[in-house]
C-alpha cells in the first residue's frame, strides 16, 4: 500500500511538472537600446522592455536581449540571435524591433540598407517560425521630433514600411510602435513630451553632471508609457500570451 501510494505522488508531481513546463512562455525582446536593459550608471535611461516584464504572471518570463547600439545586421554579427534561435521552444515569443541603427549611414558596422534590412527581418521570422514560436514584428519606435506647426513628425520613413511589408507577406503579428509613440508625443505636445525622454539640467543627476538632452532614448516615465502601449496593441492583435497579463485585485 505505501509503495502504491509513493508512486501515485511521483505520477501527480511529475504530471504537475510536465504541465506547468507546458505552460511557461518566454517572450523574447530582440532590437536596440530603446527596448534594452540599462545600466545602473545610464540611469534614468530607461528601456522600454524593462518595466514590460512585470505586465505578465509568473507562467511568463519576459527575456530581454535587446542591446545599445545593434541593428538587424549586427544582432546577428555578434552572435546574439544564434543562442535565440537555440533556446526557443514551441508557444514562445519573439518581439523584433530594430531600426535605430540600421539607418545610421555613419556608422559602418551598424548600417543596413532597407534592402538588406528587409532580408534580415525575415531570417528572424522563419528561424522563429521554425522553432514553433510566435515572432511579432515592431516598427521602430518614432523619435522625438516636431516641425514648425508643432506636429510630431516620422522619424524612419525609410523603415517602418518595410516592416510592415514583411510582416503582411509573411503573415505574422506587427505592432505600429511608430505610429503608436508619435500618437504619444503629439497628445503630450512639443514640450511636456520631453517628460518622458532623458532630458536633464546641468547639475540635475549625479550620472549626467553636465545635463543631457536625449529626444530618443526614454526615461522612467516614457519606457513604461512605450511598454503599455506595446501590451496595448498585442491585446489588439489577440496574442494568446495575453491571457496571461496580471489582473490586479486591487
């Protein structure tokens, strides 16, 4: 009888185990420093995927490997979508975000041609999707720039519509995060939407003694602004990783 009893406890556990390993999601962030985990000396620079990861229970982890300075080129240069590709499993998430850097023409080991960029989205897409897991494609996230009328103007208009080119083609997920954050800007207008940028006075952070004036990487405030939106538009789209969103009892 106890051994009978010792080995239904050892089944249930196992079946717990299996089930709850079933169950747990990792949703990758690939792109730039807008999205990347900061340094405690950059701080208040924010990126946009650290306070994502406290949207979701604990059946999700949220792994950001988004780096400063990387493009869709260079990401896969160094080796950091490899071990990616490596680590997914069937139900994960892959969010691509890049474009910042690919458009920087001054700097050679960052610069993709849109040609080229289109091509490297979709290597991302299908390593993705052939692992099983769900790549959700991001247009750049819009820098902070008005005209003289005060409209909050397009930033990347030589790369938001390949992303949205690939993702139609390739029928995957696409978030407008350009769109979207100029949407944000423009509600806020030309000046308070510098609260939610890294913009500081001389003498004002003990990290930025001689002050900082920053229109594209965000502080507290405009990172976890950026991150609702984006959880925003995944609700929008229906992503199943959705339903595990935390509901507060409060």
């Amino acid at each position: 009888m106890l051994k009978q009893f010792l080995l239904q406890i050892l089944l249930s556990t196992c079946i717990i185990q299996g089930v709850q390993e079933q169950e747990n999601i990792t949703i990758y962030l690939i792109g730039d420093s807008t999205m990347s985990i900061k340094v405690t000396g950059a701080y208040p620079e924010t990126g946009w995927g650290m306070p994502f990861k406290y949207f979701f229970d604990s059946t999700v982890t949220v792994d950001n490997r988004a780096k400063n300075g990387r493009s869709t080129r260079s990401f896969i240069a160094e080796n950091r979508w490899q071990p990616v590709v490596d680590a997914l499993k069937p139900g994960d998430y892959v969010m691509i975000q890049f474009g910042h850097n690919d458009a920087a023409k001054n700097r050679p080991d960052r610069y993709t041609d849109p040609v080229a960029y289109k091509e490297l989205l979709e290597k991302y897409v299908k390593e993705t999707l052939s692992k099983g897991a769900h790549p959700v494609l991001l247009t750049p996230v819009s820098r902070r720039r008005f005209d003289s009328t005060g409209m909050a103007i397009e930033t990347h208009a030589a790369y938001t519509p390949v992303v949205k080119e690939v993702a139609t083609a390739m029928k995957v997920p696409c978030i407008d995060l350009d769109a979207k954050s100029r949407e944000l800007y423009q509600s806020m207008g030309e000046e308070n939407s510098k609260l939610l940028f890294l913009q500081l006075k001389v003498g004002e952070h003990p990290n930025y003694p001689k002050g900082k004036v920053d229109n594209t990487h965000f502080n507290e405030l405009g990172a976890r602004l950026i991150a609702q939106i984006v959880l925003h538009e995944m609700e929008q789209l229906h992503l199943p990783v959705c339903e595990h969103i935390v509901k507060s009892n409060r």
